[in-house]
C-alpha cells in the first residue's frame, strides 16, 4: 500500500511538473502608491520575495511573465500592466526585471493608484490573448482605481 501511495504522489508531482511546463504564468507586481512604504523603505523585503517566488513558482515554466500594474492611463505613455521582461525563467533576468520596477508617479506629482480588475483584463486580453495561463497578483491587498478615503 505505501508503494502505491508513493507511486500516486510521484505520478502526481511528475504531471502536475509537466502542466507547469506548459503552462504560461504571469506575476502581477503592483507598483501603485498604495505600495509605497515597501518600495521607500530600505528593508523591506518586497523585492527579494518577488524574485523568490518567480524563481521558485516559474523555475518549471517554458515562459513566464513579469510585469507591474498600477491604474491603466494614470501614467502618460505607460500601460498597465506594463510587460517588464517575458521569456524563459532565467534567474539573472528575473533579478534585473523585478529590481527595475519603481513607483512611477502620474504628471500631477502622485503616484497611480490601483486597478486590480484594469490588471486582470489587460494580463487576459493583451499580455495572454486570451490563452490559458497561472496569475500570481503581488499586492497590498489595496484596489482604488479612483483614490477613495
């Protein structure tokens, strides 16, 4: 009986691998004001655990997709979300792609706020076309597309 469970667990580990493999994933970074604190703060750990999680959710991946969101048309001249890097999961360039995103600030001086369905529906239509893929969404858990008290 253990032999059967562990060839289950095995088999199981082995196609859920393979289904990874073929199977985009996108890591949503958001970089809206309302995340501030973890980009100004010296010690915050924000980075290293995006470049973490790629790297070890990714690490099976044909192609991964890196990109911050903050409120589409808030910032002149960029989207959102915005397509940072979009390849194979090479460490170096995981490192360089999260290291790259800052807090971008809106011609009034303030940062963009956050649109977590403006990041869905964009990821969806433009980045995936519509095809399947894994959304991984990295956020403060704060949505205000309108900067609301």
């Amino acid at each position: 009986m253990h032999n059967f469970r562990f060839l289950l667990v095995l088999v199981l580990l082995l196609t859920s691998r393979l289904s990874l493999a073929a199977t985009t994933q996108v890591f949503l970074l958001q970089n809206s004001g309302w995340m501030e604190p973890f980009f100004t703060d010296s010690k915050s750990q924000l980075k290293p655990l995006c470049k973490a999680l790629v790297q070890s959710a990714g690490a099976f991946s044909e192609e991964i997709v890196i990109a911050s969101f903050n409120q589409a048309g808030a910032i002149s001249g960029e989207k959102s979300p915005q397509v940072i890097y979009r390849g194979k999961p090479v460490m170096m360039e995981i490192q360089r792609a999260v290291q790259t995103i800052n807090l971008p600030k809106r011609r009034d001086g303030k940062y963009a706020d956050a649109d977590f369905q403006g990041a869905l529906n964009g990821t969806l239509l433009d980045i995936l076309d519509r095809q399947p893929a894994i959304i991984w969404m990295v956020t403060n858990n704060k949505n205000d597309p309108n900067n609301s008290p």
